[in-house]
C-alpha cells in the first residue's frame, strides 16, 4: 500500500527502513526516503507504521 503518494513510498519500504537501517523517527525517516518532505499528508500514516514495526520488533526479541 502506498503511505507517501509524492515520493511513491509503500509501507513495506517503510518497514524495511525500521528493520533494516535502524530509522526510529520520522526525521531519521525523511532522511532516509523523503516521506513527508513534500506535502506532509503522509506524515501520520508513517509514523503510525514506524511505531508498529518497532512493537513487532520488540516483542521478537523478547521471544528470543
Ligand atoms: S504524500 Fe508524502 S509528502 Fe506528500
């Protein structure tokens, strides 16, 4: 699903960020793949996925 219509960013490639290059806010985010440097209306919806990958994140590791 598409989150930031103006770069083309899917949720997925949000995750991926989160998981992969340690972004943990949306500054680090922005710096990472634009969102929300344009129009800002994706602002909320990826922070929202940046939270949530960070719990599911979180709750692996204490499984392990
Ligand atoms: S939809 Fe992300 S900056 Fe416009």
């Amino acid at each position: 699903m598409y989150i930031c219509m103006c770069f083309g960013i899917t949720d997925s490639a949000i995750r991926h960020a989160v998981e992969e290059k340690g972004v943990g806010n949306l500054r680090e985010l922005r710096e990472h793949l634009n969102v929300g440097s344009q129009c800002g209306k994706c602002i909320q919806m990826a922070q929202q996925i940046i939270d949530s990958t960070i719990i599911d994140e979180s709750l692996f590791k204490e499984v392990c």
